[in-house]
C-alpha cells in the first residue's frame, strides 16, 4: 500500500492525518482528502488509492455508503473506517460490507498504524472496542 484518501469533514483532523502520515508513514502519499461525501466519491473512483480512511457521519453521502460504492467500484482499494460514531448498527453495516478495518477515534491515531499494518499483511484490523463489539454480535447470533 502506498497510497491513501482521507474522508473526514474536520478540517483540522483532514489536517493531522497529513502530519500524521508525514512523520509516522513516509512510505505512504495522501493523494487526496475531502470532508464531502459524494465529492470524496468521485475523487476516490478518479484516484483509486490503495487505502481509503473514512468517516461515518458525513455531508451528502455517509462513510457506511462510501464503504459499498468503493468495494463495488475499486475492490482492491482497503477501506478502513475511523469514526466517533460507532454503535452495534453501524459495525454490523460495516463488516457486512466488506470494511477492511475500524478503528473509533476515541482509541486514538496510534491505531491508524498499526491498522495500516495489518492490512498491508492482508488481514483486517479491528481496535479494541471495536473488536470487543463484534465478539458480542457474534456471540448473541447478530452478526
């Protein structure tokens, strides 16, 4: 993996994931950002990056349907979702549909890395709480 497209509508973390990437992974090019969810679409499909960091709770088009369109139009592009908005509903849309990883912000960019890595393993990368939720739905026959 080499390059990524970051889907977030904070400015200032579109911003960090920038610093971020310089410092942490310099191996890796942000191609391109959007906080637009149709827009990031678009650029997505124009761009296709290896790696796709997105949003949940987005203008026009939300991170959950970024996660179908680009799994059925870019299939070799890893989703990873890194999102505030987390609840049982929307882990459960996201591993339907295919996600690579998720990660809750909460939990902190230093699980980006090693989200990064284990998909560059091939795996997929669940963060802690993240994980522990699926493990409950599975358990209670809901996933």
């Amino acid at each position: 993996m080499k390059t990524v497209f970051v889907i977030e509508d904070e400015d200032v973390l579109r911003n960090l994931f920038y610093e971020y990437f310089e410092m942490t992974l310099p191996d890796m090019e942000i191609v391109g950002s959007s906080g637009n969810g149709q827009q990031a679409i678009n650029e997505c499909i124009e761009k296709a990056p290896d790696l796709a960091i997105v949003d949940i709770r987005l203008p026009e088009v939300n991170g959950l349907e970024i996660l179908q369109v680009l799994k059925m139009r870019l299939p070799n592009t890893k989703v990873l979702i890194f999102s505030g908005s987390v609840n049982a509903k929307f882990i459960k849309i996201a591993v339907s549909g295919g996600v690579d990883g998720f990660v809750e912000k909460s939990e902190g960019m230093k699980h980006i890395k090693q989200a990064i890595d284990t998909l560059k393993e091939g795996s997929k990368y669940f963060s802690p709480s993240i994980a522990s939720e699926i493990n409950m739905l599975k358990a209670s026959g809901t996933l």
